[in-house]
C-alpha cells in the first residue's frame, strides 16, 4: 500500500493560500480517479480539487474553515502500491509505507502559524514581506482593514494601504460611543497630532416586522472590496451619448448568419469591448495600476466584464488580450465566460489579471450609472440601455431630426492619475468607434 498526499493546489500567480469551505468525502470514504475530494475557496473564487489518484481518504490534514498555503499537503489518500499518480510530483508526493515500519509513516506536512509577532490575525507570508520591506510594524499593521476570508490583509489591502499612507493620519487613540460623533486622537505624517471627527452607524430597529438575512461569503467580499475602493480612489464619473444605430442595425441584419456560421450567438457585449480595446490602444495611461507613488502600465489588455452569478452576486472574469480577438474571437470569450459564471464554473484564472473593467447596466433597463472602480484598475465603464430617440441629424442640405438608437456610455476613473482630459478623451473614443462601425461589415 502507499499514501499519497493530496496538496492544496496553486490557483494562480497572485494566490498563495485559499480556505476549505467543505470536504465531500469523509475518511474511510473510496475515491476514484479525478473526483472531487473537497471545496476550496481563495479571496475571489470557489472551486473543487479532484484526486490526483483513485484510493481511500486515510487522514484529513485540515478541518472546514482552515486556511492553508499552496503546495501544502491537506489530506493522504491510501492507494495500491504502483497506482498511478495523475499528477506532477510538485502536486502530490508518493509515501511508501513499505518503506518504514508497518503502521506507520511521514508525519504529514502541517500549516505552521503564521502570524506577524503576537497579532490578533492571520498575515500570509506575502503580506508579512511587503509589511517589513514597507517598515510597517504589527501594531500598524493591526490597523490595515482586511478585505479577505475572515477579515484576513490581502496583498490588494496592504497595497491599497500603502498608497494612502503618507495622506492618512495613523490613529494613536480612538473613543467609540454608539451612534454619536465621536473624536479621533491621530498623528498627521507630519508629526501634527489632529482632532479627526468619526461617526458611528445609526441603530437600526430590529423589533418591528421584519427579516434578518446574512451576507453570504461572496457578499461581504463584495462589500469590503466596495468600500475599499472608494476609500482608495477619488471617483469621477465622465458620461457621453452615443448614436449606435449602424452597429444595431448591423446586428440584426446579420445575427442569424453570425450564429449559423460560427454557432455563437453575437451580443452588443463583444462589441463593446472591441471599442474599448482599440481606444485602450489609443490611450494607454488609461491601461494602468497605483502603487503608492508608481504607475504601473499594463502592456497587456485584459478587460474583465461584469457578470451576475445565480446568487445575485456579481463577478467578473476577464478577457485576456482583448486586442488580438477579433469580433468572432471575442464574441466566443464573452459567451464562455458568461456561461460559466452563470452555471458556476469559473476557474480562479478566469478573473484574475484584468486591467478594465466593463459592466453593462443597460441589461436591468438603466441609461446610465455611476459604477465603483474594480481595484487595483483605475477605470471602470457602464453602457447603458439602448433606446430610440429623435436626434439631430447633420446632412449635406441642412440638419434634420430622425429617429436614432442611442445610448449613453459612463465611465468612472481614478482622479489621482487619470484628470478630465484623459478620462473624458478616452470615454468619447469608445465612443466614436461605436458611432463609426460599419454597417457593411462582414460575418
């Protein structure tokens, strides 16, 4: 007989740990070949992690709700000595019991704890490395809000952080009195010790006829990533009108054959991030990240779109290399990931690493909105509802009135490195390429 280790397996480059939401077998439990043994989850996605081997789950390493580090051995699963192992030997690890005495083997690997000092929390170690490159000690580092499993700093978190350090004052003392205005004693980066008023939450009376409803996990992530990114970034929402008549027209003339010929349905959704990609191109400082005091520009240009899960929640996977697609190309992406978040099969990789974001509140019937940016992007954009409309139309005899589609395109954007004339450039280029598509253009 031989145990082989299941591992707890990389999910991405950025991902270094994920939690264990649930175990589908039990020990003693038979496994076969590729089933799902048990469902992870990191700070974006939940996914299964299949045997590598077919044999019996001897030993469960960590309990639901553990946190564990890539590369960690989470459970040993008892199999036929020469069974075949399906994966690398950088994801499972052969023991041979035969090897040592009857009954007995390799203490299994186990998560060593990994807080910073004596804090109250868990600090990865990534977090734990950027935090003494940056000379922030624990009882700052205590004070960091965590977006993550638990509350837990994610390396988005302490970079959010880090951006906002030298602006915000570090509290030195704080006084809390429910529901009233309170004062904040705080240190200024200067030295200046400041006064900072805070207001708690209203009380919210409870006793009346009403329903009490938990937050999912997703919701609260959402939530906190919200919040954050409006503490991070100064928003400004720049907003144009847009006649696409040719590229609707367009569509319905040729919708039936797209789907004919290349069994994809053809939405606006491609479309758009057709538009958005060229103008990216055509606007590069618009493709960037904030790290403190550094732009990071993204030569790559991965627009995530945003996609409403059964749940109601929202995610949002992320097409990669935007501009090599054509519309037939993008038009397969939009579809496969839209598909799979609704049937929750998105993988961590699927959105992870974008750049932009698009999300298209036109699909509840809104005009326009206000959308909160996707950090550590630094724009997000919303399209609208398309609607018939009269519109001045300008002709070699004078301007006449007809009816138009038009639409309304809103982009919010980060006002620390992106100013009006950047954000509303770019916005009315997305623009133009919509009001320019060619009616004639071929399937």
């Amino acid at each position: 007989m031989a145990k082989v280790q299941l591992i707890m397996p990389k999910l991405g480059e950025s991902i270094i740990e994920a939690t264990i939401l649930a175990w589908n077998k039990k020990v003693g439990d038979k496994i076969e070949l590729d089933e799902n043994v048990l469902t992870i989850a990191t700070d974006k996605v939940d996914t299964d992690v299949p045997s590598p081997v077919a044999g019996i789950l001897a030993e469960i390493l960590f309990q639901e709700g553990a946190t564990v580090g890539v590369g960690k051995a989470i459970a040993l699963i008892e199999t036929a000595a020469g069974a075949e192992v399906k994966a690398s030997p950088a994801v499972v690890e052969t023991l041979v019991s035969n090897a040592q005495p009857e009954g007995k083997h390799e203490a299994p690997v186990t998560l060593p704890a990994a807080n910073y000092g004596d804090g109250s929390r868990f600090y990865s170690p990534l977090v734990k490395s950027i935090a003494k490159e940056e000379g922030i000690g624990l009882e700052e580092l205590e004070k960091v809000p965590g977006t993550g499993q638990g509350g837990r700093v994610t390396k988005d978190d302490i970079f959010a952080y880090l951006a906002n350090r030298s602006k915000q004052p570090i509290a030195t003392q704080t006084t809390t009195t429910s529901n009233t205005q309170t004062t904040q004693t705080a240190k200024a980066g200067n030295g200046q010790t400041l006064q900072v008023q805070q207001f708690n939450l209203p009380n919210i009376d409870t006793s009346g006829n009403v329903e009490i409803i938990e937050m999912d996990r997703m919701r609260k992530l959402i939530a906190e990533h919200m919040i954050m990114s409006k503490h991070v970034s100064p928003h400004v929402t720049s907003f144009v009108e847009v006649d696409v008549t040719n590229l609707v027209l367009w569509r319905e003339k040729t919708k039936k054959a797209f789907e004919a010929k290349y069994g994809e349905k053809i939405t606006f959704t491609p479309i758009f991030v057709e538009a958005i990609a060229k103008a990216i191109a055509a606007y590069p400082m618009i493709n960037i990240s904030v790290r403190g005091t550094e732009i990071i520009r993204y030569k790559d240009i991965n627009i995530g779109m945003a996609a409403a899960l059964p749940s109601g929640n929202l995610i949002v996977p992320v097409i990669k290399n935007a501009d090599t697609l054509n519309l037939v190309g993008l038009a397969k992406k939009v579809n496969d990931l839209a598909n799979r978040a609704r049937a929750n099969k998105l993988k961590p990789e699927d959105i992870q690493g974008g750049t932009f974001t698009l999300t298209n509140v036109g699909t509840f019937g809104n005009v326009m909105g206000t959308p909160i940016i996707n950090q550590p992007q630094v724009a997000i954009m919303a399209t609208g509802a398309i609607r018939k409309k009269p519109a001045v139309i300008e002709t070699p005899t004078g301007d006449v009135i007809a009816i138009r589609h038009m639409m309304f395109l809103s982009m919010s954007y980060d006002h620390r490195v992106v100013d009006g004339s950047l954000g509303g450039s770019f916005i009315r280029k997305v623009g133009d390429y919509l009001e320019a598509f060619d009616m004639n253009r071929e399937v």
